[in-house]
C-alpha cells in the first residue's frame, strides 16, 4: 500500500510541476480568456467544516470515533481547460479530530488527531457536482486513557481518497468524502478509514 501511495503522491507532484497557470482562473479573474473556455464563478479560495467518523485499528485496538474537520485550500494551476469544464489542481490542508472509545476491557477514552496537507485534484463545470480526490500526507496524535502500557503516542499518517462537491449556491458547496487513514507505528502500517460530510465555503 506505501508503494502505491508512494506512486500516486509522485504523479500528483509531477501534475503540479507540468500544469500551467490559466489566464483566468478564479486567482486572476482580471484577465481575459478565449470566450471557449469555461472559467468557473468562484474565489480563489476556500474554507471547509464538517462531520467525520473514523475507524481506526491501532496499538491492539480497533475502534470508531466521531468528530469533526477543518479543511482549507487554494487554487494553484489548471492542468487541463475546455469548453465545458476544466481539472485543477490546488493545494488543501485539513486537520480532522475524533473522540470515542475502544471499547472491551478495559474500556478506553480513545481521541485522535489528524493533520496534513497536500494536493487537490478537482473538476470543475457548469455542472452543480463537481467530483475530487486528494492525497495528503501528515501527522496521526492518539490519546487514551492512560494506562501501564497505552497513553499519548504519536505517528506519521497519510490521508488519500475522495469525494463529491455538491453547489448549494454561488460560494456555497455541500461535501460528502471518503479517506483512507493510513499510520505507520512501531515500523508497521495500520490500515483506517473515514467518512464525511460538511460545507465548503469559496471566499
């Protein structure tokens, strides 16, 4: 699964290095474009909160948690543009906090703490859905109730996978996302996932 990820994040990297700036993105709206191409109403840049459940498999215990996520982003390039729509690639950070418990004996306090940034691949059209996937690499803090053998521990983690924008209105955005969690502890990965959905504001 690392080879893997460690793939698609090179691929993202290149995109970000081949992709081009668009005369008329939503950080330059001063300029002018050929009337052909689609250049979306929006700003420049955005603001994201929301609901997340998370399971995880972690230090002898697995368990689900519910919490909340704090996104970010900003528009960098446009690798591909048209007459209906165009992929863009940005840059997101998001950090996302759980609270839960572990459930069995003893049954454990468990809170988490995701944070990490990365790209953002999106496209967009005059379309209300506007389909996404991110990858996002970053850093995983586990707290328990602390006992002889568990307590605060910290990991590298990474985030990957995707999800749908839905246009409320102009500016206005509901998400629903799918993550893989990824987090290597003690030289070993551990396999997670989460769910989510909130509102996306452009400003």
């Amino acid at each position: 699964m690392r080879k893997i990820l460690l793939y698609c994040a090179s691929s993202l990297c290149l995109l970000l290095f081949t992709a081009k700036p668009s005369p008329a993105g939503p950080c330059s709206p001063d300029q002018g474009e050929a009337p052909t191409v689609y250049v979306p109403d929006r700003a420049c840049l955005d603001f994201g909160f929301g609901y997340q459940y998370q399971h995880y498999n972690v230090f002898s215990h697995s368990f689900g948690d519910n919490g909340f996520n704090v996104d970010f982003g900003m528009h960098m390039v446009d690798w591909l543009t048209g007459g209906e729509g165009r992929l863009t690639v940005g840059l997101e950070g998001t950090s996302a906090f759980g609270f839960g418990h572990t459930g069995g004996t003893p049954n454990l306090d468990a809170k988490s703490l995701f944070l990490g940034a990365g790209p953002h691949l999106a496209v967009q059209s005059r379309s209300r859905l506007e389909p996404w996937i991110h990858l996002l690499p970053g850093y995983e803090r586990f707290r328990f109730t602390q006992t002889a053998k568990i307590g605060a521990q910290n990991a590298f983690a990474f985030m990957g996978g995707g999800g749908l924008d839905v246009r409320v209105d102009r500016g206005l955005y509901w998400r629903v996302q799918a993550d893989y969690i990824g987090t290597v502890t003690q030289s070993n990965e551990q396999s997670n996932y989460s769910f989510g959905t909130g509102l996306i504001l452009y400003f």
